[in-house]
C-alpha cells in the first residue's frame, strides 16, 4: 500500500520560504512520477510542479523561478523548495503519485486525474 505523508507547511511573510518534504512508504520514488498540488478552498486543486521518475521536471507558470521540486532517494523523499513566497501561493499543499507510469506527457502532468496515490495535504499561509 502506497502512504503518503507531507511536512513543512506553515505561516510565511511575502517573500520568505518554506520547504515542504512528503514522505513515501510502499514504494521507491526514483522510480515513479510524482507532483505537488495544491487547493485553496472553493476553488479546483491545481498542479504545481511534478517530476518524472528520469528527474525531468515540470512548473506551472506562475511558480516557476521560485518553486524547485526535487527527490531525495536517500530518505524517499519528495521535496518541495519554495522562495519568493505571494500571498496568492496559500493553500493546502498534497503530494500526488503514481505508479501506472514512468514519464508523463506534457499536457496531463497537472492533472489530478494522472495521479493514484495522495496524501493528506499540508497547510500553506503566506500573509503580506
């Protein structure tokens, strides 16, 4: 069974920086693609950035310059660095993985339907 848990969210002033990990249990994350998402109440949840299991790596536009996503396999760890923070960037963050795939193509990276396995979010503030 694939578990999985998010950390670092918290309460941020424009501009700073947080760094959200997501630990994995149940399967090796090199070898999968994963993502993060994330949803500010009311509104869809949107991708943010997703990383196939070759480390290709993919933004949305308004992230991008500012967010790095990344995986320790060390730890088995999926990692999101996140600098420059806007107030827009609030929300409830969630890890997102798959195992039916390998590479995902472009135009599906960011959506929640290509993603099997979630874990519970974490909770980003970021107050101007």
């Amino acid at each position: 069974q694939v578990i999985l848990v998010e950390s670092g969210g918290g309460s941020v002033q424009a501009g700073g920086s947080l760094r959200l990990s997501c630990g994995a249990t149940g399967f090796t994350v090199s070898r999968l693609c994963m993502g993060w998402f994330r949803q500010i109440s009311g509104k869809e949840r949107e991708g943010v950035a997703t990383i196939a299991s070759g480390g290709e790596t993919s933004y949305v536009d308004s992230v991008k310059g500012r967010f790095t996503i990344s995986k320790d396999n060390s730890k088995n760890t999926l990692n999101l660095q996140m600098d420059s923070l806007e107030p827009e960037d609030t929300g409830v963050y969630y890890c997102a993985a798959t195992e039916k795939y390998t590479w995902i193509p472009p135009t599906f990276r960011f959506s929640a339907a290509t993603y099997d396995s979630w874990g519970r979010g974490t909770e980003v503030t970021v107050s101007s």
